[in-house]
C-alpha cells in the first residue's frame, strides 16, 4: 500500500512520534485579539496545559521510556517558560509553533515573516540555539513558508499532510524533511469545546477518539508508515483522556516493532539513509501556486 | 498524575458534586431579546427544567441519599419559585448563575455588575440571605467577575477549568475558593438540540454521553480529583437520561470511596483544610490580563 | 418519574405513535425561494419521501398491523396527492403541517395566519373535511398559534415539548390537547446531510440512532409516557433505516404492553379519561409572553 | 420494499459500484479563488489523492478482481494525468466530475455551460473520446443541467437521489440512465476536516463509518436496490481506511450474490434491460420547477 517505503531502525515496523503542540491561551489571543483577556474560563481551560498537563506528560514519557516532542509557540516559552523547561531537561525535544499561533496563510508575506522571526528569536533567547523543528499553527502554511524555514535553517517541518511517510520539500533547489501528519491524528475534532473557540459539536469519548488514533496505527504498523500525533496538553492532557493515551501506549509497546522517536530523530534517521543512499525520498516542489489559478481570469 | 493532591473526608478516593444549572428559558430570552417571545415550542422545552424536572431531581437524591447543587439565575427563582423551593426544602443547595443567563465577558463592566446585583437581589428577596456559590452563565467570566464576587461575599466559584481539585483565586489578596469543571461534564454538547439555540448537531446516546461522564469519573477516582457535572434539568432530567444518570450514580456508588457533596460542602472542606494547615492549595492571581496584548500594537 | 401518570387503554404500560412529517420538497422551497428551482438533486432527495419511501411505510404498517400518522404541508398535498392517497386509503391518519413549511414564529401575524389558512384551505379542498391534527413546521410554533389552532377547531397539537405525558393548552380558557415530543425523537439530527439544507454533521449509522429511540421508548416503557416519533419519509424512509425501524417495532411488540396509535386515537383516548374524569391534565396557558420582557427595557 | 424491482446479472442480489470522486484540489481552487494558492498544507491534504491514493486503488481493484470508476474533474486530468492514466490503463472506467470541481447551480446558465464543455474537453483531449458517465460537484445538480447531459451525448448520470434503483431522467422526450446514490455513501461527512473546508465537527472512526456503509450494503443486499459509494482517495485512501474499505468489500464478497460493477457497466445492463423489453424503468420528467414557486408571488 505504500509506494514508497522507507526502512526504519532496527528493522521497527513503524515510526511513533508522540507530539504536543502546547498552545496555551496563545491562539485565544490570537484570534480575538480585543476580547481574549476578558474571557476567563477560556483562558484557564487553555492554560491547564502548562499548568497542569506538561508535568503529567514528562511522567508519561518517563513511564514508558520514550521522549516526545513539544511544539511551543514563541509566545509561550517567554511566558510559561517553567512548562517548556520541564520537558526540555527531561530530554524531551521542543520545537517551534509559531509566535502566538498565527494563522500564517492569513498574514501578509511581511506579517508572516515578522511573527515567524519573533517566533525564532524567542526561542534563541531561551534556549541559546535555533529550533530544529517547525509545525505552522492551524496547519496554516503558506506559500512563503517553505522559504522562510529553509533560510531560517531548519531541519525538518510538520504541518504538512502530502504522504504516509517523510518526505522532501524542495523550493528552488534548498530542500527541508518533511514528517507528514493528518486531521486523523490531531485531538481537536474530538475534544476541543466551546461558543468562544468556535466549537459547540459533541465531544468525543476517550475510548472513541482511541479508536481512531488505534486504527490509524495498527494501519501504520501494518503498512510501514510513520504516525505522528498532533495533542494538545489542554485536551488529551485532561485525565480521563491521558488514560486512553497510557492505553494507548502500551497497546503499542505490546504490539512491538515500534520505533518510537521525536520527530527530530526521525528527521535525522531520513537525512542518514539520504545521505547514505539508502532510501531515496519522493520530492515535492513548493510552492504549487504561486498566484491564484489563470483559470478564473480566462472566463473573466 | 496529580500534582498537588488534596485529602478528602474519610479517606475518600475523589469527590462527586452532582450540579444542575436550571437555565429554564432565561437564556433564550437574554439570547433572542426580541424574539424569544414567541419560539413557543423552544420555551417549553426549556420549562420542562423547572416543571417537569425539578421534581424528579429531588426524588433522585432522596433515592440514593445524596445532595445536589442547583445552579440558577435570579430571574427563574423569580419566575419558577416552585422548583428553586422543592430543591431548597429537601435540603439541597440552591446557588447563584446570574440573573437571565447574561453572558458577563460579552457585556460593559457596569451591565455586568448591573446584572450580577440583580440576580444577588433577586437571591436575597427569595431567601433571605446571600448566596455562598456561583458559576457564570455559558462560562462566561470576565476579568471583572472575580472582583465582583469577593465583594459580595461569595464562598466559591464553579466557572473556572483550570485545574483538577480545587484552588484559590485571588485578586490582589482578596480570595475566593474554585471547584473546577470541564466542559466534557457539561451535557450541552451531548443533548442540546435546536436552530433557535444554534445546536444542530447530532444528539448524543444516553449511554454514549454516560460513556463520557463515567470515563472522566473513573479518572477522578483513579487519581484523587474532584468531579462536577454542569448538567440542565431539561437536557438530563428527561426521562431515557435519567435513567442513565441513575445507571452512573449507581456504578460510582458500587464503585465506592466517593464522596457525594455538594459544591459548598466541598468549598467548606476545602477551606477547613486550608485554615487547619492540613494541605496547600494552588493559587491563581486573576485577572491574567487586564487589556488586550501589547504584542498587537507593538506589530501595528 | 412522571408526576401525572396517564392511564393507558388495556392497561398499557405506554403509547407509542409512529409519526413522519413527509415534507418532500416544500420546505426547500420556503427557505430558498429564490434558488430552490436548481437544485434538483436536493429536490431527489426530498421527493424520494412521498414517490419512493410512502408506500414503504404502508407496508411496514401492514407488517405489523399499526396505524401511523402522517403530518403533511397543505402544498405537498396539492403536489403529491398520490402519497398522501395512499396513506388515507390505508387508515392511516393524516394531519396538518403548514402549507409551505414555513417557519410560523418568523412571520407577522398576518403571514402566519394567511399561510395557516391555505394549508387548511388544501387539506379541506383535497379530503372534504377539515384536519385534527397539527405539528408546526421546523417545531415554530409562534405566540399566535395556539389562538389559530383553537379558532380552526383543531383537536390536538403535537408541536411541543413540555412534558412527558399528553397535556392540555390553554388561551384564555379555550382549550387544546397537546401531545409532546421532543427533539431526541426526530431523526433529523442524525440524518440530514447537505449543504443546501444547512447540514454538515457527520451522519449517524442506522443502529446508532435506534440506540437513542430505543433508550427514549425504554424510558417511556418503564415509567408511562407517551413516545411519538418525529421521522421524515425522505430520511428514516431510506432502505437501511427502515430496516432500523423494523427491528425497532419488533424489539417494541416483543416487549409488549405498548399501544400502538395514531396522534388522533391518543387525543380521543385524553379526552375521553378527561371527560369522564378518570384523569386530570396538567394545564398550560399560553402564550407565556406576549411582549419582549421587560428586563431589558428596564436596563437600557 | 422495493416497487420497481431491477433483475441484476447472473440473478444477483444487488449491484455495487466502487466509486471515487478524484477531486484534488481543484474544488479548494473553485471555492477559494483567490486564497487557494496559499493553502498549502490543505493542498498537500488534497494531492495525497492522485499521488498516493489512486495506486492503492489500482491496487485495491486487482486483489478483489473488480474494476472501479474514477470521477474526475477536467482540469485534474490535466494537472494530474498520471493517475487517471494508472486508472484508465488498469481498465477502470474514467467518468467526469465538471472542471474545476464548480457548483453548477449557484453559476448562470452561460457560466455553467462553459465550465462543462471545458471538462468536457480537457476528456476528450486526454482520453480522444467523450466520457460516458457523470456527476456534478457538490451534487449541485442544476435545472439546466440534464439538457446540457443529453445534448453533449453522455449515457448516464450520477448525482441524483431520486430511488433505490436506476432510473430514466426525461427532458421533453429525451433521456439519460440516473444511477442515484445518496449522502450516506459518501465519505465526506465522516472524514473531512478543516476550517479551511469548512469541516469542523467530529472525525468519525474507520469501523464507524464502516457501519453506515455496511448497513446501507446489507439493505441493498436484501432488497435488490444499485449501492454506490461516493468516495474520496484523499479521505478513504488514507492508510487507516482503506483497511476498512478492504474489510467491507471481503465482507460484501463472502455475502455473495453481489454484482461488483463499473456505473458504465451499470448503465449498459439498464440499457439493455429497457431495449429487450426486460423491466420498464421509472421515468422521473427534469426539470421539476423551471422557475420559484409562484406560491410566492401570490402572497406579495
């Protein structure tokens, strides 16, 4: 089923990383930006994440052995800086989610790159060296993207849904790893609630939402793909849920033949086989578009 | 998983608050000011709460021998003091959920206060006394509401999120105790249903929306939390739900260790604690914010 | 559970009335008047009620020896008179159901009325005799309404939702029978699907929905109440759903005790006990408002 | 349950029809004009349909030995000619799907004639043949539409909801094979998501969607109806799914009795069945309305 396949270390069936994108009330400031300090209850829904769910999600990872990675937006390493410590002297990665959780395709071309840079520049001044991974908040990557994250030196992306396995995104001949994830993976259909994030449609079960992370794995495990969850702290964090999440684990580790990794370490392992000529990657070139289609204009 | 975890009277596992915010139709009203009029149907609805409801709420505690909090805005202990008193002579706790269900971040800092004196008032004339809890209508706290509480003299708040136990607020040293909910224990987004309320999603199963309540149940007891429902009396007090509510008391009480409490009972606990030196709660200073980001104007 | 228990004929431990609002394409219409011409494969859709699925209900009521009601829009009437032959010839009831679907609660007075009229004008014109029976389209039922339907002469209403058991409207001491139901019991939460009717929710498969009528009829069963089924020929009428049905009817007759009806037996059989004053009805006046409330006004 | 019973090949019990709409992202290019360009990660969502999807379907078809049709947009064709190639060579049938993935009937007559013949052409200029079958985007299906079908010579249409078995579309005398199928069979609403797709409600599992088709398959196996599925390769193609879509069609396959054909085959079976005399098929006149209602008028 897979065109492609890719080995993974040690001869693993598939590559598990679990990922958290650790927002906080960042896109609630984001997106209303006159009203999200009045909006209280939101806010502490929203701030349970660094608060209360990083401490439990370095505990998980210590349970099973396995490092994870956080994708934290600017914004939040500079004020909750306890949160994205926690993680990174457990040895977990952190990776970069934007500044305040901008919706990238939405800005202008200088909007995008002022917030992308003071994105990187927060994460400079706190940890003293550039991030090697980037997911675009609200899987908003736009057509400048790629651009900006190559000549920023970054290693590898996650915010694209192209393949079941990693790929190359080339633009203009600079290349970036891509580690490919999917809406199926991501907890917010399934858990996030509320009239003021937009979202009043009924919430998921714990052992429903582990339905589909579990199908989607067994499908990895099956085909050889690589499965990469995109939680938030706030949600999955919650502790009905980390439980379907403990569940979920040892499902896996039960299973066995899983590489569970960060998603650095998987970008590394695809940049050793290029380099070593052991698997050649699919390429894709970005941007598709570089203006809306001639298409509408020529009926016009 | 719990960081900070607090003791429970008598060794118990977690404490259950079964609450009831008995909306009646003031929502409608605060929502569709000119035409809740006349959606006559939505009313009754709505009215099946108080009248159809209420009574069985109280024959529901009598069976298992437990108290409930019921949450309502001073315009329904006005207009329905029938149901308000038969929770109130059978022991329960009545609370305070502001005057016609007014969404307080959505209003001026004085139509706030003007509506919170209101329902206080209205509380007041019916009872004689000032009420010792309350949760905001549609979760709407705004930065002003805490201040407002402390100087009415509230004991407790049930609005916030931002933890799994209990916790202090506090503003500049003033404080107030909150017992935290979640929105998966509210049964809007399981049961609620109608265009003129703007809920056109699929209704939930009893027993799949019992699947939600109990998992987050068997959380509470697994780990030491508190667990409050925000249910409404014509969502859950229907008949085929209740019955699943009856199904859930019954397994947490076969289950055992639990501590059935009302939400004031628990604020008392917790603040018997807090004045014995016998646990340390977290504390939250509130506002967060007290005006839109400076990041924006810094950018613009 | 219920306060005013209602005798059933023969002892029953409930009344069930399968009812269907066969609305084919009329209220399409209504909402778009301006584009509802073109979109004819939604309009496919909506007339699989009356051409494809009607006699299906025919034979289901034959398989099990049930009569069912059929509520209609005076329009569908007029277009469709062979559905709504079938059904009459069968013995089955058919009652009222606007003309147009419109939505009554979003008109003047004076549209409402000219549309009530022309929906009775049809059903007279089509079956010499005026209607019993009433259910307001898309469950509007304005603050006139209840006045119309008395002048009309009508026997019952079966548009609300106040209470468990049938009970009786009051205006100004004239009367009506209302027979509830509620939102659960439609189907059109867990089936309508398309972007031309406003639905995009994730549609629910045949055995799910069953699961929410069958707790609903349990409910009813074990505690008395009246369950009255809101279906719609277009939706429960499609080949898996029926089959649903079927299973649901058998699951009902296996339990036994229940008295299968007609909206209009049911109103005779509340009629009767009230007349010979073998039950006492709850009574609702209505309307409840007649104006906006006057909070507001004393606010602003 | 079926009035007009259809006898199927070899005295089949039902026929089914694995269909795919190979959108890509042209509708994301229709709807959004002039943003599309700069979604790129939804882009990326979209190509994993040609890219990597359709081989697992050419793949999907020669384990089970059936053969499939592949609904295509004319400009897919051009953007992506592979994979209707990989299709077309494994002898898949290739049916047209508009141009830019248009909803016909929010365009005017003249713009939407242009969008078909433009498809129509990028068709004929691949494959140097005209296609044989159809189905509108969006199932916008307009008043015009059967005319322009019937003039440009198709065989067959696929967008209407009409019955349970094909039927003859009538356009003054002249007529065209309708193959209906209906929202249950497609996939979007379980699998989509996006904000940017205006998808926000709940993913649903694999084995629940899994549900819903099976049921709809189990109906049409007992009653003889035509099961076609509407899917997508960017949603049903994903790794996770297409297991399910590989369970259901063993599970249709061990039934037995089951006709697994292309909609062309389809169509031709109906053909011949009409031309020997062998079944009189409904015949439902199009368009129904050439204009609104006059019902409207007649008020103001």
């Amino acid at each position: 089923m897979i065109s492609n396949p890719i080995p993974w270390p040690n001869g693993a069936r598939c590559a598990v990383a679990i990922t958290w994108d650790m927002d906080a009330d960042s896109g609630l400031n984001f997106w209303n930006p006159e009203r999200a300090d009045t909006m209280v209850a939101c806010q502490t829904m929203f701030r349970y994440g660094p608060n209360i769910s990083v401490p439990r999600l370095v505990e998980l990872g210590r349970r099973f052995g396995i490092k994870q990675t956080l994708y934290v937006p600017g914004w939040c390493i500079e004020r909750y800086p306890h949160a994205v410590d926690q993680m990174a002297n457990n040895g977990d990665e952190v990776a970069l989610h934007g500044y305040l959780h901008e919706r990238a395709n939405e800005l202008s071309k200088e909007d995008e790159l002022y917030w992308f840079e003071r994105g990187i520049d927060a994460y400079k001044k706190h940890f003293g060296r550039s991030p090697a991974g980037w997911r675009t908040p609200s899987f908003a990557f736009s057509k400048y993207s790629l651009r900006f994250l190559i000549d920023a030196g970054f290693q590898y992306d996650s915010s694209l849904m192209g393949d079941d396995v990693p790929y190359v995104l080339d633009d203009n001949g600079d290349t970036l790893i891509e580690l490919p994830t999917q809406w199926s993976l991501d907890d917010w259909p399934y858990y996030a609630y509320g009239r003021e994030i937009n979202m009043t449609t009924p919430i998921t079960a714990p052992a429903r939402a582990l339905e589909v992370f579990r199908s989607e794995f067994d499908a990895a495990w099956e085909f050889g793909s690589v499965w990469i969850s995109v939680w938030h702290p706030f949600l999955s964090g919650r502790l009905a849920r980390i439980r379907a999440v403990i569940e979920l684990i040892e499902y896996m580790q039960a299973k066995g033949g899983v590489w569970f990794a960060t998603t650095s370490e998987i970008a590394d392992h695809v940049q050793g086989l290029i380099a070593r000529n052991e698997w050649t990657p699919t390429v894709e070139k970005l941007p598709a578009y570089t203006s809306p289609l001639p298409e509408f204009s020529e009926r016009n």
